[in-house]
C-alpha cells in the first residue's frame, strides 16, 4: 500500500496542563494526515472533491492506541496508509513514532474507518455513500 510519512513537530498549544499532548489534538493530526495520503497518490483533497463529484470521506468508526506520551518540542513522525478497501468505505492506519535511545519508538497507533460519499441523489442537503473508484484504490495500493 501507498505510506505517507510526515514529520510533525509537537507544539505547546498541542498540550495539556500535565505538558503531554492533548488526545484529540493525534485525532487532528490524524486526519490531516489522511489528506496528505492523497495528496501523494495525486489529489489535493478540492482536486478529489472536484475529479470524482464527491463530498468527501467522512469517518464512521475511529480508535487510538496511545503508548508512549509526547510533549512540546519533540518531533514525531505519523506513517500513514490504507489497510483495507471494501465496496464504499475503507480503512486507514496510523503509525506516531518517536525517537528513543535505540532508534524509533512505536509511540500512538490509529485507526479509522471512512466512506466514500457523494451527494444524495434525491436530496442534495444529504450525502450517500458510492463505490470506491477503481483509480482511487489503485493509486493507494501502490507499493513505494
Ligand atoms: C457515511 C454514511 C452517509 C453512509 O451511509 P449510507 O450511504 O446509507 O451507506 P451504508 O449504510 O450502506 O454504508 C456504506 C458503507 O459504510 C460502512 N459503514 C457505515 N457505517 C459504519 C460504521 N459505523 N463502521 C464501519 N463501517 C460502516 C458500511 O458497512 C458500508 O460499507 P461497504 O460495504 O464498504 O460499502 C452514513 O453512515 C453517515 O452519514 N454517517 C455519519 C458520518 C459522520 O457524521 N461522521 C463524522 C463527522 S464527518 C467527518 O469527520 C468528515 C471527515 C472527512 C470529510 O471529507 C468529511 C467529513
């Protein structure tokens, strides 16, 4: 499968009062990360909204495991990539890792589960979900 891996640098706005990151702060980064997916398989997400006349991919189902806390300054590394499509939704992963004294540390692991919507055909004000295209897995299959 298609990895992107992006280096995120943990701020002090990202905190909470015990200096360790605030959890839904990941679950932003998360999604972001999910973009930045594909952004590398060749769609910002305008371009995707606009190239397959979609709403989007809204979550349905999402999980974090947290492992090892972070705090300001440390810079953190999020693996991301897709580990299963179906018919319209599909599920991505997320790997947080840190540097330890013997290399890099699993640190977060999360999970999401998104579905590919598009406008309700009877009703424009509601989203529906449709098959995944074909171009679409294919790009996020890629091995590299
Ligand atoms: C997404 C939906 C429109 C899908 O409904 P329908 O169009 O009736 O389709 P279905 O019920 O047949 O479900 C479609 C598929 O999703 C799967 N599905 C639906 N719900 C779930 C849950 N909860 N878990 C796992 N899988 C699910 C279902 O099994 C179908 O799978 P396939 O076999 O692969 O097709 C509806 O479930 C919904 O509106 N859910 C609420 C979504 C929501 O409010 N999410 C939170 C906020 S939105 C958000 O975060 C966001 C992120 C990114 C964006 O670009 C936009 C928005």
């Amino acid at each position: 499968m298609l990895v992107n891996r992006r280096t995120v640098r943990i701020e002090w706005a990202h905190c909470d009062i015990a200096a360790i990151v605030f959890y839904p702060r990941y679950f932003e980064m998360f999604d972001t990360s999910t973009h930045y997916l594909f952004e590398k398989a060749g769609w910002k997400k305008r371009e995707l909204i606009r190239a397959f006349d979609i709403v989007g991919y809204p979550m349905v189902d999402t999980r974090a495991k947290f492992l090892v806390p972070s705090t300001a300054g440390d810079d953190v590394v999020i693996e991301t990539n897709v580990t299963e499509f179906r018919n319209s939704s599909f599920d991505v992963e997320h790997k947080v890792f840190k540097p330890g004294p013997d290399g890099e540390v699993l640190a977060i692991e999360g999970f999401e589960t998104r579905v590919w919507v598009a406008k309700h055909p009877d009703d424009p004000n509601r989203i529906k979900s449709r098959p995944i295209p074909e171009e679409v897995i294919r790009r996020l299959s890629a091995t590299c």
